[in-house]
C-alpha cells in the first residue's frame, strides 16, 4: 500500500502537477477500495504473509515506477539523481529475477519509457535504455533457469504460442474486469471524478492521444495473465 501511495501521488504532482490535498485524497480512495473490496479477506492474508515473491515484486516493481517518473523530472541536485539511479538498477535486477507475472508487464514498461524518453529527448533516456536491457538480461536469464522448464512440464499446463498467449491474456483480463468491478467500484469513481477533473484542467496539455493510452493500459493490465 505505501508503493502505491508513493506511485501514485509522485504521477498526480510531477505528472499533473496536482496539490499534494488534493493527491492524497485519490490515492488514499484507491487504496482503501482495494482494501475493503477483497473478495476473500483470508486469501488477502495468505498473499500479505506467505508469497513474498509475488507481492514483494509486484512493490518493487511499483517503486521502480516512481523512480521512473522521478527521473523523468530531474532534480536540482545531482546526487539525488544518481541515488534515483542507483535504486532503479537495484530494483529492475530484483524484479527481473522475481514472479513472471510482475516481471513481463515491468519489461513492457521499461520498453515503453525508454521510447518515450527517446521521442521526448529526455535527460535520462540513456540511462533508462542501460536500465531496460539490464533488466531483460537478467529476465532472460530468470526465464530460461533449467528448473523453470522443469516446473512447467510437471505442472501440466499446455504451451501456448506467442500469438495464443496475447489472445489468452487479453480475454482473462476483459473477464477479470468484468467479474470484479462493482457498484461500489462505480461510487468511488464518481466522487474522485471532480478532483481529477480539477487536476486534468489546471494542466496546459490537451490529451491527444487518450484513447491509444487506454488501449496501452489494458494491455499492460493483460500481461499480467499471460500464460507462463
């Protein structure tokens, strides 16, 4: 929860330039909906205290996004950025070497910001590119450990084909969305509704792209089910 926190109010004030009122009250409303909404608090339990490598990467990979956009927006100081840097690298070899669910979708978006700082001509697009193939050196690595094929074998599951996969994920992702969202999921959206319209309006910046970077998201939230 304290990643996501993070996350989430460093997009609303360097991305949007949000007030930090006014970040805090969208990020702690997300929160607490994941919360409160738990299907089976006991599974909750079990998924905070026994699979560590589950919801330790999925952190990691949370915080590494929020360095990313720390980056994005370079500090007066030159040491915080290098120290920025420096947790980047030590998180990316974390997660590339952790869950698969976590490590495809974080693959994915280190692809997607090192084009963007690229096609932006950021500061730190040469550090973003050294941190995206650090991190699918040691991914590549993850996925190819003897033991891993091993464990599928045994596991049983049918091996899928890249273009199989794609399809799968995108299907169990529309299905989860589907059985998941609720009318409290609606209620919630609606009364963040004006502090993100408010946000949105102070920024000289016309989305013109909106509906490519929907479509971008679901399928980053897709990765997350691609078969292993």
């Amino acid at each position: 929860m304290l990643a996501e926190l993070i996350l989430f109010t460093v997009i609303l004030r360097k991305l949007l330039g949000a007030d930090i009122l006014r970040s805090l009250t969208a990020s702690l409303g997300v929160i607490c909906l994941q919360v409160l909404l738990t299907d089976v608090p006991v599974e909750a339990f079990f998924w905070f205290t026994s699979a560590i490598c589950y919801t330790g990467c999925y952190n990691a990979a949370i915080l590494l996004c929020a360095i990313l956009v720390w980056l994005y927006f370079p500090s007066q100081k030159r040491w915080k950025g290098i120290l920025l840097a420096a947790q980047a690298v030590l998180l990316s070899v974390l997660v590339a070497g952790g869950s698969y669910v976590t490590g495809i979708s974080m693959a994915l978006i280190l692809a997607l910001a090192a084009v963007w700082c690229w096609y932006r001509k950021c500061s730190c697009r040469w550090f973003v590119t050294a941190d995206f193939i650090i991190y699918m050196v040691c991914f590549l690595l993850n996925v190819m450990a003897p033991g891993n094929m091993t464990r599928l074998d045994s596991s049983g599951e049918a091996v899928s084909s890249v273009a199989e996969a794609v399809f799968l994920s995108l299907r169990e992702a529309a299905l989860y969305l589907q059985d998941k969202s609720s009318f409290s999921c609606v209620v919630l959206g609606v009364m963040l509704a004006p502090v993100f319209l408010h946000i949105v309006q102070e920024r000289k910046y016309r989305y013109p792209l909106r509906f490519a970077v929907s479509l971008f998201s679901f399928g980053l939230f897709a990765a997350q089910y691609a078969p292993n």
